[in-house]
C-alpha cells in the first residue's frame, strides 16, 4: 500500500521530531570561534547567516542549522579541538534560569541533579542521567537524536561547556574529575590535555566522573533562598520553552526535549499550570486536539528512531519493544498497531522505505 500523502518517507519527515536550539548558543558559539580566530564570513556567508542576523535572533534555531554551523567552523578550524575550546569560553551565566539554579546550589550534587532535571531548556539535544556509583557521581551523556558528522564536534562542545560550568561552582572540580570518552583520536586527547582536564578512553558514551567527596562540598554561591527562587524560574522557563505563545507550539516543544510520560493529558496539564479541560478548550480554538498532536509526534519519533538505526549510521537492527517504549506504548503489538493505522504497512516494511529514503 502505497504511503498517503502527508506520510512520505523521507528526512523532513522526521526533522520535526528534532529538539530546537536556543539562539543564545549559536551568538556564543560564534563569538567564541571569531575569538579563536576563525573567518567568520568563510564560515556564514555559505550558510546564507550573517552576524547581524545572530545578534538580533530571539526565535529557537532548527537543529539543522545549528549541523551546517558546526561543519562550517570545523573546515575553517586553524587547527584540531575548536569544539573543546569553544565550549570552554561559554560562561555560567549564559545558561539562563538553570545557571541560577545551578550557582545557588548547597554543593556540586545538587547543582548536577538541577542540570539533569532541566538540561532540555537549554541543552534539549542531550540526553544526560545522573548515576551514583563505588564513591563517585557519574554524569552519563549522549544524544538525544542521531547527529551524524556533527556528533563528535557537538558532544565536546557541549562537554566542554559543562566541565567549564562545574569549574565556575568549584575550582577543584578540572583536577579532581576524570571524563571518559570513546573513540578518542590523539588530536582531541591533546585538546582536552590542554584545557588540563583528566581524560581516558573506554566508553561507549561520554561519562564525567566527579568523587563523591567533591560532590558533598559546599558551593561557595549557595543560597537555599535563592535556591528556591531559581527552581521556579526554571519551572516557568519550562512552561514557555515552545518560545511561542500558542499553546500547540509549546506541548510540541515538550514533546520534542521530553519522554513518553509526556503524552499524557494530565502530565502535559499540570506542566502548563493548567487544567486538562483548559487545554483541551485552547487546543480547539488554535485548530488542534492533544491526541492529534500525541498521534503526529509519536510518527515523527518514530521515524527518527528508524532512521538512527539505518545500517549506514548503525550497526544496529530494529528493536521494536525498545521503540515502543520509546513512544509510550505497552508493548511492540501496540507499536505494530499504531504503524498499520499511521503507514498502512508492518513496522518492518516501514523500515525497509526507511533505508531505501536514508540512501537516497
């Protein structure tokens, strides 16, 4: 059965899936790359960007864009570990409501608990879990969606970011805590060695290890007052993170940088600070009902889950149960039923036009 319409496999299908990138990144990003001498218009002018244009964004940027960014400042490098040394020069502050957060945390334990807990205001396409384990936390990071060519380069940016962010809440954090990376190649060991972080390969997933004894220490910006304060801010940050006001655009958003918990009504309500009959009455007046909006996301999710897999990005075969967890669903049948209903086609013959589309 041949696909509808507004189903066509291909890679706008599943870019809305994506999560978006605040604008701030990218004006940091490039004022740290001009600073590090990098041409900047050999870098933009390609991209049809500018710096003007930069400066003055106030609206999320597409994933898209922040990948074409990142692979032009790689090719105008003048040498190995730009991505390291740009993640350096982004300060605490730049984060926002979970900066706050974070520098009026009791010590470093708390300040990372907070960066997990609200990581998608600001880092939405990581996926960061927090783990204690034989005397030290361990910070497990990877991404959210597939990243291609941009992966390595994306992931010490915004590693490096996070080891600078912990340097600025204590000073003892760059000798005292150990990154493990995978497939570290002698260029980036030598990057890290200068920005005098410890590093050692193994993983499969970066993992920052910080000791416990460390974690327990006091911060020296601590405030519980302010604590409090921050946590709200953050909490209200959530709420508006669809950087619109349509209500639409907002669970959208939650959905992209969320898990499946977040297709129910009355989770999604009570992150708004709303009723579930509210949300139901304004999605109507904008043109929209919620299970619409849960039915369109899951097909996205589904389809960038699918297209992860492809042979040419991973060696890795479809694993349905996995991606029905993914989407919220009880189990692979349900998965399987939702596939049929959506694409009129098994969830194994829809990954066959999957392949065929990611050649192409």
């Amino acid at each position: 059965m041949p696909f509808a319409s507004d189903s066509e496999v291909g890679p706008d299908t599943w870019e809305l899936d994506l999560p978006l990138v605040h604008p701030t990144y990218l004006r940091l990003l490039v004022a740290a790359a001009k600073a590090e001498g990098v041409d900047l218009d050999a870098c933009l002018v390609p991209l049809g960007l500018n710096a003007r244009w930069l400066s003055n964004c106030d609206e999320p940027v597409s994933l898209a864009v922040w990948r074409d960014l990142m692979l032009s400042l790689e090719r105008c490098a003048p040498r190995p570990g730009l991505a390291i040394r740009l993640g350096r020069r982004v300060p605490l502050l730049a984060h926002g409501p979970l900066a706050y957060l974070m520098a009026s945390a009791s010590n470093l334990r708390q300040a990372l608990e907070a960066l997990v807990r609200f990581a998608p205001l600001r880092l939405a396409v990581l996926n960061v879990q927090l783990r204690e384990r034989k005397g030290s936390l361990e910070l497990h990071v990877r991404p959210r969606v597939a990243l291609g060519d941009v992966e390595r380069f994306t992931l010490d940016f915004l590693l490096a970011m996070i080891c600078s962010m912990l340097e600025e809440l204590s000073p003892e954090a760059r000798r005292s805590t150990t990154l493990r990376l995978s497939g570290m190649g002698a260029d980036i060991a030598r990057a890290w060695a200068e920005v005098g972080l410890h590093v050692e390969g193994g993983a499969r997933w970066p993992t920052l290890f910080v000791p416990a004894v460390l974690a327990d220490a006091s911060v020296p910006t601590a405030s519980a007052e302010d604590y409090t304060r921050a946590w709200r801010a953050c909490e209200d940050a959530e709420r508006h993170q669809g950087w619109s006001a349509s209500l639409r655009s907002r669970i959208e958003q939650l959905f992209r940088t969320g898990h499946a918990a977040n297709y129910k009504l009355p989770k999604v309500a009570e992150h708004l600070g709303t009723s579930r009959r509210t949300v139901i009455r304004r999605l109507a007046d904008e043109g929209t009902t919620f299970s619409d909006l849960v039915d369109a996301s899951r097909k996205q999710r589904l389809m960038r889950r699918m297209s992860d897999r492809h042979p040419a990005q991973r060696e890795r075969k479809l694993n349905l149960a996995e991606i029905a967890e993914d989407l919220g669903y009880a189990d692979s049948a349900v998965l399987s039923r939702a596939v049929q209903r959506w694409f009129g086609l098994s969830p194994r013959e829809l990954q066959r036009q999957v392949d065929a589309a990611c050649h192409s």
